[in-house]
C-alpha cells in the first residue's frame, strides 16, 4: 500500500527531513504518483526503519471499529437460527403437497409434439414457404 511522505513519516515515527534523507543515500525508494507526489510503499518503510512503531495503534484503532459486539453477535444468530427453523417447516410443507399427475400422451400426440419440434421440419416448412 502507497501512502504520502508526510504520512510515511508519522507511521514510522521520523520526521519528513530522515524520510528525505534516507531516499538520498539509497536507503529508501519512492514512487512518483501520477498527479506528480512522491509516495513510498508501507512495506518499504518497514524494510528500511523494521517495525513501525505507530502501525500497531492505527491497526488497533481500524479493528476496533470494524468489529461487532458481542451481543449483537449473539442477536444476530438467534436471527438466522430462527430464520433456519421456519425454512425447514416451509421445506417440509412444500414436500407435503402432492404432484399432479403426469400428461398421458397419445402415441398420435406424441408424435406431433415430436415432429412440431424437430429443427428438419422447420427448415423444410420454411423452404416450402419460399
């Protein structure tokens, strides 16, 4: 991930000035972005200075925030339990209820159904047609 200079330099605890400094000695690579900033990668900061003393704070800070309670953990399970237990009764009312039963075709229809189907007498029909 690519951040700006001046947030590289909280990240990693340093000033602007070291970031600067380290990039001139070879220590430290930047990209240039396309509207013309230099950015440096967090994993390049992490190469170069180990650690970062204040990535442990912005991750707990990010993961606190995304996380649920506990008890709305607990609502929401007992949602989807009671949401499972009425599709299992609507399963089993759907398999209750009795099919129709099956279209008995003359062989007559039968063959109609076939023959009204069959892409040849399409094709013939429409050359017939023409």
């Amino acid at each position: 991930m690519y951040i700006g200079i001046t947030e590289a330099a909280k990240l990693a605890g340093k000033s602007r000035k070291t970031l600067y400094k380290s990039h001139h000695k070879g220590l430290l690579s930047f990209n240039k972005s396309p509207s013309g900033r230099f950015t440096v990668d967090v994993a390049e900061l992490i190469r170069c200075y180990g650690e970062l003393p204040n990535q442990k704070a912005k991750e707990t800070k990010e993961t606190k925030a995304g996380l649920l309670k506990e008890t709305d953990i607990i609502k929401e399970l007992k949602a989807l339990r009671d949401e499972i237990k009425e599709l299992k009764c609507e399963v089993k009312q759907l398999r209750s209820l009795s099919l129709p039963a099956p279209i008995d075709l003359t062989e007559e229809a039968e063959e109609s159904v076939n023959k009204n189907h069959d892409f040849k007498s399409i094709i013939d029909k429409m050359r017939r047609e023409q």
